[in-house]
C-alpha cells in the first residue's frame, strides 16, 4: 500500500505560511553547475521558496578557481540560509560544509548540528529525514520494537535516519557498499523496516520483501527510488515521486522557521 506525500504536505504547507513572517534571512543555494541531480533538487526548492515569497540567492562552484570559489561561498553563508547541493564533486568538499553558519543551516549539515542530532535532538533531523519522520507521525507507523534495515550510511541521509529510528526505539542494522550481497539479500528479508538510501537501485527485488513489511525509500533516480518496481499490496511503502522527497523542500524551510 502506497503511503502518499499529498495529505502530509497541506499540513506542512499549513505550518509554513502561519509561520512565514519568523524568516529573516534570503537563502542562498549553492551547487556544482554540472551536476545534473543537483539541478533537480534546487529546482523544487526554488519552487517551493517562490511558493511562499522567500528570497534567495545562487551560487556556482568553478572548478577551476576552488579557493575563490571558496571565498565567496564563505561570504554569503555568513547571514544567508544555506542549501549546499552535494556532491560538489571537489576534493575539498567538507570546506564548504565548515562554512555553513550552524545558526543558519536548514539541511543541519554543520558539525555542530550534526553532534546535536546524535545527542538525541530530533529538532537538528536534516530536511530528507524530518520527512521520514513526518511520514511515520502522520500514518501512525509502528516502528518501536521493529527491525529496521538502513541501506547507505550518508551524513546527510543514511546515519541521521539511523538515529531517528533508534530514538523510536527500533532496532538498526546498517548496511553498506562493502555488505556482502548475500548476508544483505538475508537483511532484506529479515527486516520489519526497509529503509532505502544507497543511490543504488538494483540491491531490492521482490522475492525478498514480505507481508506486512515498511519500505522507506529515500531514494531518486530518474522518477522513481531505490526501489525500481511496484511492490504488492500487503507491503507499505513511500512512493517515488510522491513520496519522502516531496515534503523534502518545505522541510527546509521549516528547519529554517526552527533557526529563526
């Protein structure tokens, strides 16, 4: 069964506007111009921050001047609340992460955000996750006392998700790239919670997936997740579209109404 974006987006939408007035600063989105997803992601924030007549700001790395592009990233992030688009695709990505003023960063990729998240704060969930928390409050999902499978360890998705679901006292196994193919298949199907945040669309197939059992899939590849197919009807799941990403954007901008 298909567990939809639509009803929980009013409610966000809702939160937004009667709050709207508390954000005093533009955003500023920064991105690596060639990186084709980046330009899907900031389009729907701009669409989103158009939506509510929130100011905002561009920014572009040129790969062949890092340091001025650097510079100029650091001057705006300063009193701008700002969305880094990753990968950037340069080797020193995390100095473009350091300077993201704390204060003024939606997607809480700041190291002092993050260490406030991993000392249980769930108001510091960066945007993808507070929508997977959304989804699980909004539809009652029962996950305490579940097994949840989490495939991907990202900072951005993967281990914040990690730290949701143990808040909501499920128990985590985390996998990876380095999993061997046959103890994931294993995890797959032993898992109450499947949740997808890999990149990687060919790790889940039917055969492995069961009655009864939640897929939380975090992930995109040209209109649909990390998982690529259909399941039947005696599994949950968060479609793609319409699904985690499509609360993703007014995330933010409550992450944002939070910081203000």
């Amino acid at each position: 069964m298909k567990l939809l974006a639509k009803p929980i987006k009013e409610k966000l939408k809702y939160l937004i506007s009667i709050n709207r007035d508390k954000i005093k600063h533009p955003f500023y989105l920064y991105s690596d111009k060639e990186n084709i997803d980046s330009f899907y992601y900031l389009k729907g924030i701009k669409r989103v921050l158009d939506e509510f007549s929130i100011a905002y700001e561009e920014g572009f790395l040129d790969k062949k001047n890092v340091s001025q592009s650097l510079k100029e990233f650091e001057a705006k992030a300063i009193d701008h609340f700002t969305i880094l688009a990753r990968p950037l695709n340069v080797e020193n990505e995390s100095d473009f992460i350091q300077k993201i003023n704390h204060n003024l960063d939606p997607d809480r990729m700041s190291d002092i955000n993050l260490g406030r998240l991993l000392q249980g704060d769930l108001t510091y969930l960066p945007a993808t996750i507070q929508s997977v928390k959304a989804f699980i409050d909004f539809y009652n999902l029962q996950v305490s006392s579940k097994k949840a499978l989490i495939i991907g360890r990202s900072l951005t998705v993967g281990l914040p998700l990690a730290l949701l679901l143990n808040k909501y006292n499920s128990t985590i196994t985390i996998a990876h790239s380095k999993t061997p193919i046959e103890q994931l298949r294993e995890s797959i199907r032993n898992a109450d919670i499947l949740a997808l945040a890999s990149g990687n669309d060919t790790l889940v197939s039917q055969d492995l997936l069961h009655d009864g059992q939640l897929i939380i899939d975090c992930g995109y590849h040209d209109g649909h997740g990390d998982l690529c197919f259909e399941p039947n009807e005696t599994v949950l799941y968060t479609p793609v579209p319409n699904g985690i990403g499509a609360l993703t954007s007014y995330c933010l901008i409550l992450n944002a109404i939070e910081q203000s």
